[in-house]
C-alpha cells in the first residue's frame, strides 16, 4: 500500500519506518526543511533503538522516503496517517489539537481518489468526528474514510512494539475502511498480533484507557512501598506476589519516584478534563495525579531523612535523569523536580546520565555534568540513583562506596540488591523496603 506519514516526530518516524519494514511505500511528510534534508541523510531527531538501523534499511530498499511537501504525497496515497503532537493546553489541560485540525484542512485539499484518513496521535474522544467534519467542508467531495489508530509504543523499545504488539486498535464506522486497515496490519496480525476493530470514539478511548490505567497500577505501588516501609514488607516481593496473579499481571508494578515521560502525565490530564466534561469525573485518576505529584516530594524527604535530617552544603552523586532508561527524553522527569528542590535545600549536585544530559543541562541550572557515575561520585557525600540504566546495574559498588565520602547510597528505583550493596559496604536505602 502506498502510504503518507504527517509528522517527522518520534511516533510519525517509528511508524512510518515499521510500515515501511512491513512492506509498504511509505512518505514521511514534514514541514520542518532542516529536520527532513537531516533524515535523508540519516540523522534521526530523536534517539530510539534501532531505528537509524531501520530508516537506513526501509530507505535503501527504497520503500521510505522523506518529504517537506504534503500535497504530492496524499494525491498518491491510499492512507494518510496524522503523526503530529497534541500538547496539553497550558490554559486548561486538554490536548491542543491546533497541529491535527490544520493537517487535516491540508490532507482535504490534496485528496484524489478513495483515501484513508488515519488518526494516530493520541486524541480526545470526538477528535476523528471532527477530523472527518474538517476534510467534508474543505472538499465535500471527497472519498474519504477517517479511521482511529491509536499508538501504544514506549520509548526505548518502540519497534518491537510496532513489530510484535499486544493488540492493534482500529476504530471506524465504514466496514471497507476496517478492511483495508485490516489488509495493512497483516504481516503483523498473521505474526500472532490481535487486531481490535471498533467505532472510532471507542478506539480513541481505549488509548486513554490503557495509558491511565498503567498509570494507575504504577501509583498503586508507590502507595503500597510506603506501606511496607512503615510495616517492615518488601515491596519487591509484594510486587512479584500479586503481579503473578493473572487478573493483575507482573508489569508496570515497579516501585519508584513517580512516573513521568511525555504521555502518561499528559494523557492523564486530558481524560480526566474530557470526563469532566462529560460530568462523570474519573476520580481515581485525578487521585493518582496528585498521589504522583506528592510522590517527588516524598523522594526529596527520603533522601534528605538518608542524609541525617539536612543536605545543607552537602555534595549528592546523582545516577540518571532521563524520565526512564534508554531514552535522552528528559520530559516530565523526576529529576527535574527532584534536583531543584535537594538544591534550595542547600546542597551541591554533580549527575551523570548516559544519553539524556545534553537535554538535561539547561533544565537543571546549577546542576554540574560529570563524564561517568563513578566521576559524579568522587569525593560527593551520597549517591542517589533516580534512572534505572542498565549500565548502573552493572557499577562496581565497592568502588562507588570508596569514591565517595560517605559510602551511602540512595536507590529510588530498587536497581539492586540490599544485600549485594550492603556487602559492598554501602548504606544502602531504596523504595519500599525498609531503610
Ligand atoms: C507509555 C506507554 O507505556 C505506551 O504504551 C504508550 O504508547 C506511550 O506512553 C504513549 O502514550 O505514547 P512511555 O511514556 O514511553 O510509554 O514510557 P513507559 O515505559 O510507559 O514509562 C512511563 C513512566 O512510568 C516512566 O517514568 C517509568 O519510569 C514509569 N514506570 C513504568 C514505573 O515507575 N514503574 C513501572 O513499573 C513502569
């Protein structure tokens, strides 16, 4: 099938590289000039596993191409995917649909032919009706299907989950449109993947659904790891104990500072304005939001009370600032609240994280860069690990604890062993497992 991506961003890349993987001929559309002339010479403006591999690949095979101009593309495709971002409003919350109206005015003027209108930027119940009312008034005769086909990849490990999903969601009111949906994923669906077709409203809220209800599961534990604190439980061990029970599930039931990132925080925010909106508030949502905001404050607390009760003038090692491991994606990070607040609380703070520090630096002003774990550590008071790198699970704890003044180190992600880091003669305070 020939194929039409609207949007260079990390979800428009990914998938326009997996499409064209897959075997279709796929053009990435962009109006970004610099950004496009940069991936056809295989620059990615992002940092995702393997997909530099897989645009190279997808490119010379000559199944992916880049374009700035959008017209030519969607007069010769049978799909348009709409890839382009939906940040949340900072007046109100609800995802700024400006970008996915726009591009839809635009697709509408360049349509011929039977064509697909794909929605995959994460979108409010409703969005795709309004899509479909933008592309009927700019080009009433057009022939047209606008379909929902919400995105469920994480950063880090975005093309295997393109490649082999739990679930592929589709959601239209026009049977050939879910049938030629259908005909597109399956190389993936005869692979094993379930494909869920529904109305499009029901597919826009699934995506929601899904990620709130990680989120969710996320703030369960974090609640429950302050319980086993105070009781003397693990919550390692809680954690396993439940997750093997089918109806729970071993996943997203990891303790530690808060989830963060660019989707869950803000898809959050989105469905609880839509359920308000609609009168019928979500309120175990917005008590997670706010259970998840506490949660920083929490961390702050716990390294302070690790400290002795201050850090005033006091040197912190801190291990990674990215929002989560194998991403430079800095947003809504539990660093970039963390950091500033151990400052203003008077201590000095030298970090190392191994991709996302040229993000982080303008963030956190004050903050000082050092070229490895064991370099930020050096003659520093306290080492705090805030991201789970793979490379931190690997550190030589013997000599973390004698680089440092004082050998202690605080893991808000439970990377390690208690016993390990102990015998390695650490103090060693984590999440949920007693100090
Ligand atoms: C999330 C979803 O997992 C994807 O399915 C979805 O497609 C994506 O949002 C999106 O809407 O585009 P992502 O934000 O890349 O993906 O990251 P996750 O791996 O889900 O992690 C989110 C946050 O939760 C991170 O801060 C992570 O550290 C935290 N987390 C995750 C935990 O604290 N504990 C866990 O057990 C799992």
């Amino acid at each position: 099938m020939k194929i039409t991506i609207v949007g260079a961003g990390y979800v428009g890349l990914v998938t326009g590289a997996c499409l064209a993987a897959i075997g279709h001929d796929v053009v990435v559309v962009d109006r970004d000039g610099p950004k496009i002339a940069a991936l056809r010479r295989g620059v990615m403006p992002i940092y995702e596993a393997g997909l530099d591999r897989l645009v190279a690949e997808t490119a010379a095979a000559g199944r992916l191409s880049f374009e700035t101009s959008l017209a030519p593309a969607v007069a010769t495709s049978q799909a348009v995917f709409i890839c382009v971002g939906t940040p949340p409003r900072p007046a109100d919350g609800h995802a700024d649909l400006a970008s996915v109206y726009a591009v839809a005015a635009e697709i509408a003027q360049a349509l011929a032919g039977f064509t697909l209108v794909v929605t995959k930027s994460t979108v409010p119940v409703g969005t795709g009706d309004e899509v479909e009312a933008i592309i009927r008034e700019v080009a009433p005769d057009a022939r047209v299907a606008v379909v929902s086909n919400p995105e469920f990849l994480r950063e880090g490990v975005a093309i295997a989950d393109f490649m082999r999903p739990d679930r592929i969601v589709v959601g239209g009111e026009d049977d050939g449109a879910l049938g030629l949906m259908a005909a597109l994923y399956a190389p993936i669906t005869d692979a094993g993947s379930p494909l869920v077709t529904t109305n499009r409203r029901t597919a826009e809220l699934i995506k929601y659904a899904a990620n709130c209800f990680l989120a969710l599961k996320i703030t369960y534990i974090n609640e429950i790891a302050n319980l086993c604190e105070e009781v003397g439980a693990d919550v390692e061990d809680v954690s396993r104990g439940i997750g093997l029970d089918s109806r729970i599930g071993a996943k997203f039931l990891k303790a530690g500072p808060g989830f963060g990132g660019s989707c869950f925080p803000k898809d959050m925010l989105a469905l609880m304005k839509t359920a308000q909106d609609h009168g019928v508030p979500l309120r175990s949502v917005e008590t997670a939001v706010a259970v998840n905001d506490a949660r920083k404050g929490e961390m702050v607390r716990k390294i302070i009370r690790a400290a002795g009760g201050s850090v005033q003038g006091k040197s912190i090692a801190v291990l990674g600032l990215t929002f989560k491991p194998d991403t430079d994606d800095m947003r809504s990070a539990a660093s970039l609240i963390i950091l500033p607040r151990l400052i203003k609380a008077g201590a000095s703070i030298r970090a190392y994280d191994p991709a996302g520090m040229a993000h982080a630096a303008p963030l956190l002003p004050g903050v000082v860069m050092a070229a490895s774990a064991l370099e930020a550590a050096e003659g520093a008071d306290l080492a705090v690990l805030v991201t789970e790198w793979a490379e931190f699970s690997t550190l030589d704890l013997g000599a973390l604890g004698r680089v440092l003044k004082n050998p202690l180190l605080v893991d808000l992600r439970n990377l390690f062993d208690p016993l390990a880091a102990e015998r390695s003669g650490l103090r060693y305070v984590s999440v949920g497992r007693g100090d």
